[in-house]
C-alpha cells in the first residue's frame, strides 16, 4: 500500500487570520511511516542537486531539512528570527504583505563557497526563502537550490526563487 502523503496534511481554515486557509503537517510528522516517506521522497526530488549543507527555515524547515541532512550525511544550520541565535548573526529583512520581518543565521555558518539547500515545509510567496537565499549569498556561500515539503503553486512564489532549482514535494 502506497502512502498518499497529501492525505495527511490537514487543512484548517481562517488560521492565521480569515481568509487563509494552513496547511497543517503535524500528522504527516505525527506518522512515522509517512515522515519518512515524505524525507525519502524529498531526498528523491534533490538527488540531482550538488550541495555539502543543508538549511532550515524556523520552524518546520528544521524538522525537514535536519531530517534531510542526517538522510544525506551533511550538515545542518538553522535560520531563525531574530534574537534566537546565541553568536553573532547577519539578518535579512523582508516585506510582508502587511509589515516586514526578519530572519537570521550564524554569521559563520558558512565556508566561502559552501553550496547550501534550503529547505522549508512550505512555499508560498517565496519571501522568506528569498530571503534566506540572500543570507546565504551574504555569508560567502552559494544556493543551490531550495526544496519544500508543499507548494503553494497559486501564490506563486516560485519565479522569486529564479534562477535556482525548486523542488516541491506536495503541490496545492
């Protein structure tokens, strides 16, 4: 019996705020066997991709994407929000459809050259994996490419992440 991850992933309606409707993969991680699925595939979909690190994007791009390095036998390095990390950090900020925020990275979590995925659970507008991107970039390393469990092909996020290769694993 095959696994039909999508089943998995519940939607809850007006979360965050009315008119949204959020993907929630907590059973998808609440079921081992669809978890690791989900990594199997998302390993399948980045075989081609060369790179030596991976990284997460607060929160659920930790559980992916560490999840994802151990698989691949790589490194990881989180991206945060602000204030979170205890050395030294450059910060990237971003616009929101309201506002903007902030994420952060180790300012020497990366070697000059270091070919990094980015890894997230979702991709919407693409603002924060842009973002994150940019962090890489400023820290002497290289995107390779970014990778996400769903992909939220109406919002289209996708061409912000251009040139790189995007992997989606799941897509709405």
């Amino acid at each position: 019996m095959t696994l039909n991850l999508k089943d998995l992933i519940h939607d809850v309606p007006d979360f965050p705020k009315p008119g949204v409707v959020f993907r929630d993969v907590t059973p998808l991680l609440a079921s081992g066997p669809a978890f690791a699925a989900a990594i199997e595939q998302l390993d399948e979909l980045t075989r081609h991709i060369e790179y030596g690190l991976i990284i997460g994007i607060e929160s659920r791009g930790f559980i992916f994407g560490a999840a994802l390095a151990q698989r691949r036998q790589c490194g990881f390095v989180p991206i945060r929000k602000p204030k979170k990390l205890p050395r030294a950090t450059v910060r990237e900020t971003y616009a929101l459809e309201y506002g903007e925020d902030s994420i952060e990275m180790h300012e020497d979590a990366l070697i000059t050259g270091q070919r990094a995925l980015i890894v997230d659970d979702v991709l919407a507008t693409g603002g924060t994996a842009e973002a994150a991107g940019r962090l890489v970039g400023r820290s002497r390393g290289m995107v390779a490419g970014f990778s996400f469990l769903i992909e939220l092909d109406f919002l289209n996020g996708r061409p912000r992440l251009a040139p790189h290769v995007v992997t989606s694993l799941i897509h709405y």
